[in-house]
C-alpha cells in the first residue's frame, strides 16, 4: 500500500499569493503617502536621509550607492522568498513585510526626487511617535517584519512548509 504524504499548503505557500501581497502592501504605503501629503500636508515630514535622517545632507554619492544597494538588496529578498522551498510561515512573512516596506520606501524616495523642485531624494513620513522619530506605513512593515524573521530565525517558529 502506497502511502501519499498530503502537503499543508497557506497562503504563504503559494508564489502567487506572496505576489500579490507584497504589491498590496506597497500600494497602501504609497496610497497612505498620497493621501496624506494631499489631505493634511501639516503632518509631513520630508526624510532626505535614511533611518533617523542619516546621510540627510545634500551628499550625491552615498545617496546613489545607498538607493542602488537597498534596490539590490529587495530584489534578493524577492528572488529569495520566492525560490525557498522548506520555511516557516514566519520567515515568509517576516521577508514579505521587510522587503515590500524597503520597495515602497525606495519607489517614495525615486519619486520625490523627480518631481520635488530641488531634486532631493526624501520619503514622506507622518507618523509622529512621540516627538521621538517620524516615520510611514512602510517603516511599520520594515519594522514587524524584521521582528518576525528575527523570530523565525532564532527560535526557529512555526511549521515548516514545503511551497507549491
């Protein structure tokens, strides 16, 4: 008798459906960033630097390799959790929200830097966290994801799954 091994199959094991979720989560940051900068321009904040405006100053260089590294980098967490076979539904996840958060964050920064007047590459935040820093819908993801893949990786939690 040949016995067939039934595979759990998530949403997060479908390539398709991770897709899809990454472009819906860069579509409500960079919504959220529209709506915002139209309906209540006095909560925005224009970051020219990274976390905590390092490298705000107008310096070209550092910003180029910066964006050109960050793009990099997103496309190899894409390419890498797409192309993993045994994860954790954590990891998956964790990887989903760090990597479309980073994609959003650089498409805001591409595009202030072209239709802003002085040509400075920012992202928009106006999410105030107690006059301690400023941040967006984006930073939320980068920030929740990177505690997840820190679980997943540490304590090893959740199931492993086998994508389809």
């Amino acid at each position: 008798m040949e016995i067939i091994k039934q595979q759990k199959i998530t949403l997060f094991s479908s390539k398709t459906a991770i897709i899809i979720i990454f472009w819906c989560c860069v579509v409500v940051d960079l919504v959220s960033k529209l709506l915002v900068v139209k309906y209540n321009s006095k909560s925005v904040l224009f970051n020219s630097g990274v976390a905590f405006s390092a490298l705000s100053r107008n310096e070209i260089v550092p910003k180029v390799m910066m964006f050109v590294s960050v793009i990099i980098g997103i496309i190899l967490l894409v390419i890498t959790i797409i192309k993993r076979t045994q994860t954790t539904t954590t990891f998956r996840i964790g990887m989903l929200l760090v990597s479309s958060g980073a994609f959003a964050n650089g498409v805001d920064r591409f595009f202030n830097m072209i239709y802003n007047a002085n040509g400075q590459a920012s992202v928009t935040d106006f999410i105030n966290y107690n006059n301690f820093v400023t941040g967006n819908i984006a930073d939320i993801f980068v920030v929740l994801g990177s505690i997840m893949l820190a679980a997943a990786i540490i304590l090893d939690v959740g199931e492993h799954e086998t994508r389809s």
